[in-house]
C-alpha cells in the first residue's frame, strides 16, 4: 500500500497534533507557584476533591475526578447545572473544589462561586482567562490558555482541552508523589482487568501447602519423579533438616541427568541416586511480596518456568509457575 504522505487528511492531522503540541510545551513556562500552592491545597485536603465543569471542560473534569480517585486521592465530579438544583449538597466543608472553565465565565460555573466562598471551601481554577471571574474567587489560579484552538474555525474545545487534561494530570501526579503513594496502594485500587492482574502479589497466585511438591535431600530419585508428577509443577522443591531451601530439582535437571554418560555409568541403577545429586542448589527465589509481573519477568529473562517463592529466613512457601502468569498477562 503506497503511502501518501500529502494527503489533505494527513496534512490536516499534523497541522491538529502541532497545535496541540504547542499548547501542551506552552504549560510549561507558566509553571509557577501557583501550581506549588494548588498542590499543597490538595495534599491538605481533609476531605474530597470535587471538580466540576461543563460542555468539554466537563468531560476533562470527570476524567481529573478519576485520576484523583484511583491515585488515593477520593474525588467526585459534581455537574454545575445539577448543583444548584441541590447536588451542590454534596460539598462539605472539608473538601476541596477544581473548576475548570477556560473563560472563566461560564455561567452555571459562576453560579456556584458565592455558594463556594460562603461554605470556605479552598477553589483552585483552571482557566484561560485572567482577570476572570473565576478567577477572583479562586485561591489558586492554574494558567491553561492556549493561543489558538486546533479547530480550523476556531471554534470546537480542542487545544484548550488538551492543556486542561494535561495539567489536570501534572496535578495529579504531583500529588501522587508527595503523598508516597506506592505500586501496592496502586494495586489495591486496581483490583480488577488486566491492570489489575499484572499488579496482584506472587502470594496471590503461588501454589502452596500440600500443592508444592517438596523432597529431601535423601529422597531417592524414584520418589522425586513420583512426587513431581503428582505436582504437575515440572519441579520439585529440596528442604533440608531446618526446613530452610536446600535445592530445586527441574524437568530439565533429569533430562540433563539421563544425557550424562559418565554420572549412568558410575550408577548400576539410575534411581539409585538421591535428590541431593540431581538438584540445583543455587535456584532463583522471589519474595511472597513481590508484583506477579515481576515473577514473570524474571522467568521470561532466565527462561525458567517455576519460581520458589521464600520468605526473608529463606524458608521456602510456595511456587509460582509461568502458566498461571501468562494467564494472567492475557487478562
């Protein structure tokens, strides 16, 4: 298929990313201390964040309420319309509003300032237009004005709405740094879907009480075999006397037993031998702890299909196999 890299749609959609593109690097000149000051509002906020805007600026609004939301930070979109048909009830005292309005002069948006103002709850604005009248109720204002909208008449939300979302997140993500918020908290606000899935623990997923197949390192080669079969795990764990991890003992260790001509011929019988000459005694652990994605990373790089899951005191609590995290990958 010959690509026509002039055609008038081609050419159009450049010209839209470009616009976009300069209102987004137009942001960061007017990064300021305001935008310090909002952050600090929001990490003080005893209550929740409640954004609200219309048209599209209440789309992106919905969208930073989400955000928030699923980085630890509890927020609400609240409908400008509805509130003052008696949804603005559901802003307390202890929360924290975000108007988003790149006039600064939408309607239903200046409607709800007085009701703001007399409930003393802190505004942070994000807006187009200085000198507004969101913005002379705002603590803290939040410059999202763009030169030019990426629409040809000037007229569709486009670039402003892309600098709206676009410093909606920087907000986000500042406060998500300063709170200390971690890959597990992460984890237990995304418990479902693929993202979920990739983020659930190893001790989520392992296998582990009678489901480990575990041997000595005494254990006569028959009764490994036998116990790996019946573990269906291609492996079999070696504890020793202290029930710390003696060894592993693979698939792969027997195959690479039964090729070594010199180990069968100092042997009258093959199961003569005990685990303790077949296993690996240096195997590749994870912490019950540790992400599923983790686990899986390490077995894709070293090209292992199981993962002994040990505690910190090196005793070992369970397995982890490489189908249940493809599995899970494909969530």
């Amino acid at each position: 298929m010959t690509r026509n890299t002039q055609h008038p749609d081609l050419q159009e959609a450049r010209r839209v990313l470009q616009v976009e593109a300069n209102a987004i690097m137009g942001l960061l000149e007017r990064l300021d201390e305001q935008f310090i000051q909002a952050v600090e509002l929001l990490a003080a906020c005893k209550g929740r964040v409640i954004t609200t805007g219309m048209g599209k600026s209440g789309i992106i609004a919905r969208k930073l309420a989400a955000t928030f939301s699923s980085t630890g930070t509890p927020a609400q979109y609240l409908h400008p319309a509805e509130a003052v048909h008696g949804d603005l009830g559901i802003v307390t005292a202890n929360d924290l509003v975000i108007a988003l309005s790149h006039s600064g002069e939408t309607e239903e948006i200046a409607r709800l300032l007085e009701t703001i103002k007399r409930l003393d709850v802190g505004l942070i604005a994000l807006t187009g237009k200085k000198g507004s009248t969101l913005t002379r109720y705002a603590d803290v204002v939040l410059d999202v004005g763009v030169s030019a909208e990426a629409c040809p008449m000037g007229l569709a939300p486009t670039a402003s709405t892309t600098a709206a979302l676009v410093m909606g997140d920087a907000l986000a993500m500042a406060l998500l740094q300063r709170k200390g918020f971690r890959d597990e908290d992460f984890a237990a606000l995304h418990p479902g879907g693929r993202l979920g899935a990739r983020l659930r623990r190893v001790r989520d997923m392992m296998h582990q009480g009678a489901a480990v197949p575990v041997v000595t390192p005494e254990t006569p080669l028959a009764e490994v075999i036998a116990t790996m079969t019946a573990g269906r795990l291609g492996m079999a764990v070696v504890t020793g006397p202290d029930g710390l991890l003696a060894g592993v003992i693979t698939d792969g260790d027997l195959r690479r037993l039964l090729a070594d001509d010199r180990a069968l011929g100092s042997a009258h019988d093959l199961l003569s031998f005990q685990a303790a000459g077949v296993m690996s005694t240096s195997p590749r652990t994870i912490a019950p702890d540790a992400l599923a994605s983790e686990a899986l990373r390490l077995m894709e790089t070293h090209k292992i299909t199981s993962l002994v899951v040990a505690d910190k005191g090196g005793s070992p609590v369970g397995v982890v196999h490489l189908h249940d995290l493809w599995r899970m990958s494909m969530i």
